[in-house]
C-alpha cells in the first residue's frame, strides 16, 4: 500500500481535498484525516517525499495556507453563528496543520526542509505561528561543540 504515494497520482486527491474549503463538521473530518495521512506519508521514503513535493499539487503551500489567520468578523454580519462555527474549525485545522509542521521540523529531513525553503512565502507564514525553519547542523558546526565540551576542565552537577 505505500508503495502507491511514491506516485503523485496518488498525492493529488489528497492536497484536492485539503484545498477544498467547506464548513461542514463532515469536512473539516476529511481534512483533519488527509493531514493525518500527510503526516504518515512525511515518515515515508524519499519517493514518497519527491511525490509530495510534486509543484503541481503544492502539497507544502496549501498545509502553510492553514496557517493564515482569519480576520475578524464583521458583527453587523446577518449570519454571526455561520461565522464563529467557521472561525472554530478553521482553528481546529490551523492546530493540526502547525502539530504537522512541527513533526515535520522534528524529522530534520534535508528534502523536507529544501522545499519548504524554497516556498517564500513560508517564513512569512510560519512567524504568524513563532515557527521557523530549521537550519541544518554542518559538520563545522559539530566540531566547535566537541571542541568546546573537550576545553571544559571539570564537569560538575550542581
């Protein structure tokens, strides 16, 4: 079963209803779902992770999209219920698409964090959220921390 989202042909269905924007409970569920299968799928192999990355679905773009804040209602609005149950869910997806992004972060996987480096409107998204984009550990960057663990005399507990 894996071995079919390392073609993207499998990918688009699922970024088709992430985009998909409906205020039903029915779909915001399907879409809480198919970022539960991103989530899997950000786990899988570099196939996988170059089927997600496909430009064609902009897989990475449309999980930032859901962190874009909704503004604020207008309360002369006739249908204020209508826009506070949108308000909620939109909340709900917005938390689930930062857990996602933040799981994504965790992996440290060099393809994940190319593309969304290449996004530019990421780090713009991302600061909304106080995210940043990892920067990647260099192996100079490794040396320097054994040399100054190495130049400590005595370690002690306190």
């Amino acid at each position: 079963m894996a071995e079919c989202f390392e073609s993207p042909i499998f990918i688009a269905p699922l970024v088709t209803v992430l985009k998909t924007h409906t205020e039903t409970p029915v779909g915001h569920e399907c879409r809480e779902l198919v970022l539960d299968i991103i989530k899997n799928l950000f786990a899988g192999n570099d196939r996988v992770l170059k089927a997600l990355a496909n430009p064609a679905f902009d897989t990475y773009l449309t999980i930032l999209k859901n962190l874009i804040n909704l503004s604020k209602p207008d309360p002369s609005e006739s249908n204020l219920l209508a826009t506070a149950h949108k308000f909620k869910l939109h909340g709900l997806l917005q938390q689930k698409s930062i857990n996602l992004i933040n799981y994504m972060f965790e992996q440290r996987n060099p393809a994940i964090i190319k593309e969304l480096s290449c996004i530019g409107a990421s780090s713009t998204l991302l600061k909304e959220q106080d995210l940043e984009i990892p920067v990647f550990t260099t192996l100079p960057d490794l040396m320097a921390f054994f040399d100054r663990y190495a130049a400590l005399k005595d370690i002690t507990v306190e």
